[in-house]
C-alpha cells in the first residue's frame, strides 16, 4: 500500500512537471521547439520552469493531503486554509476559475464557488477540482466517506456538478486500484451509464484543454492506451494544450497500477520529491490507524 501510495504521489508530480514544459502548445510548436518532450526534466515552457519544477496541480494536491492529514473527520477548513497559504506564497500560476474563488471568498468557500460560478456565467466546469482530488482517495479507505469529501472538495471553488462528477469517477478508480483491482477493469466499472463509457479505446474527439469533461476524456484514453507510464507521460506532454494537468491526473492513477518502482523514472530529479514522500508515509500511517481503531 506504500508503495501504491507514493507511486501514486510521485507519478502525479512528475507528470505535472513533464506536461508543464508544453503547456498551451500545439503538437507543430512542440515538434519545432523540442523534437520531443521525453523527459520530465526539461524545464522552461511558459511558466519558466525550472528542471524537474512541478506547477499549480502538485501544489494544491499537497494542500488537499495537508488538509485531510490535519482534521481527517471534516477537512475543509483546513483544506481551505492550505489554499490560502499557498496563494499568499505568490506561485506562478493560479488557474482563473480558482483565482476567481479566492477573489469571491469571504469566508464560505461554497458562497465564494456560486459566485464564482455566477460571475463567469456558469462556466465552472474545469479541472481545478479534478487535479487535486487524489489525496482523499489515498486517505480513505470508506468509499462513502471518500465519496463525501471528493464532492465537497470540488465544490469549494467549482460549483458545476460536472467538475464533482469526475472527481468522484476518477477517486473511485483509484479506491479499486488500491484494493488491487486491475487498471482497464477499474475504468470500465466506474464509467459505465457515464457520459465517458466507452469513449476511452479510440483518441478523443475533443481538444486537451482545461474542460473537465476533456481533460478525464484523454485521461482515460491514455491510461487506456499505454502499458508504460514513459510512453504515457510522453504523449500527453507532446499533445500539448492542458498538458501539465492531464499528464498529472493520468500520472497519479499509473503511479498506484505500477507503484513507485513500476514508474521507471529517476524521481531524485523532482523538485519536492522528499515532501511528497513523506506526505505519502504519513498518509499511509494515517490509514493504517484508522484501520486498526476499526
């Protein structure tokens, strides 16, 4: 289970930092640019990266495992202020649905998503939710409980229905890969009567951008498609566009199905690989204990 863990915890970031060299590129820029992205070492792109330097999606995963590690029962608020604590860091990017919240919070985080909603004319559908959530799948063990937070969390800034439902498709995937399920087996239970069944074995129709319904569309095409986590990570970055999100959220899933050692990559290079091991120890003694209190 450690080892799913922080497979999963690592996949992710080194997924973000891989796609975050060719975010809101074409294929052709990329091709001209860099030939091909097959590392997730390359640094640059628009945020400047440095080598190895993850963005906006790993930072607010961390602040969702931070939250859940603080007050398991009912995380929110400290799922909130983590939020907090990571916009007054300054970063490089904070998505527009999410900066809009945080624009829109007066304390009630679900006051400050309707508005947000209402404010950019219900268009709050994104994956802002969707590429945090992984955490509360890795915590709990309940899928109920899980379920629970998965939703509420999304709900903090994205109001949408939409964006929850993913989230909740996505983390209940996870819940069966933890428990050993097998990866295609996972996807096909969990998306059936959904708008994504069966839509994952050819190349979506849609482009890879921040739409929530998009992004898990090539999510699942990807998980779907590749047996490496290498040659998964290195499609998504050169499809280019929401990059950096969709290799993460692919990246998380990959890192449970083959564990740390399955990645295949030398994560010494990752910027914050040491928190986010520890992160996942801390998770996994966390559910450990609430499995022994049972």
């Amino acid at each position: 289970m450690l080892n799913k863990i922080q497979g999963s915890l690592l996949g992710f970031a080194i997924g973000d930092a891989w796609g975050g060299v060719t975010e809101f590129m074409t294929p052709s820029e990329i091709r001209e640019k860099y030939g091909s992205v097959d590392d997730y070492t390359f640094g640059g792109g628009v945020w400047n990266l440095a080598p190895g330097e993850t963005t906006d999606d790993t930072a607010m995963t961390i602040a969702v495992a931070k939250g859940i590690l603080a007050c398991p029962e009912d995380p929110l608020e400290e799922i909130g202020k983590e939020f907090l604590l990571w916009r007054d860091s300054r970063p490089k990017d904070i998505g527009n649905i999410i900066q809009t919240a945080f624009d829109c919070y007066e304390g009630d985080w679900f006051d400050a998503a309707l508005k947000t909603h209402e404010y950019l004319n219900g268009r709050s559908a994104g994956n802002g939710t969707l590429m945090r959530c992984l955490p509360i799948a890795l915590y709990y063990s309940d899928p109920d409980k899980m379920t629970e937070i998965t939703i509420q969390q999304s709900k903090m800034t994205h109001y949408d229905d939409t964006a929850s439902e993913a989230c909740v498709i996505y983390n209940q995937i996870a819940r069966r890969l933890l428990e050993g399920e097998e990866l295609k087996e996972s996807i096909a239970a969990e998306v059936q009567g959904t708008r994504y069944e069966g839509i994952f074995e050819e190349e979506p129709d849609c482009p890879a951008d921040g739409y929530v319904v998009h992004t898990l569309k090539w999510v699942l095409h990807y998980l779907w498609r590749y047996d490496s986590y290498k040659k998964m990570m290195t499609a998504a970055a050169n499809k280019g566009g929401d990059s950096d999100t969709i290799a993460a959220i692919a990246g998380g899933l990959k890192g449970i199905h083959v564990g740390l050692e399955g990645l295949g990559v030398d994560t010494s290079r990752l910027l914050g690989e040491k928190e986010l091991m520890t992160l996942g120890e801390r998770i996994y003694r966390s559910r450990l204990e609430v499995k022994h209190a049972k």
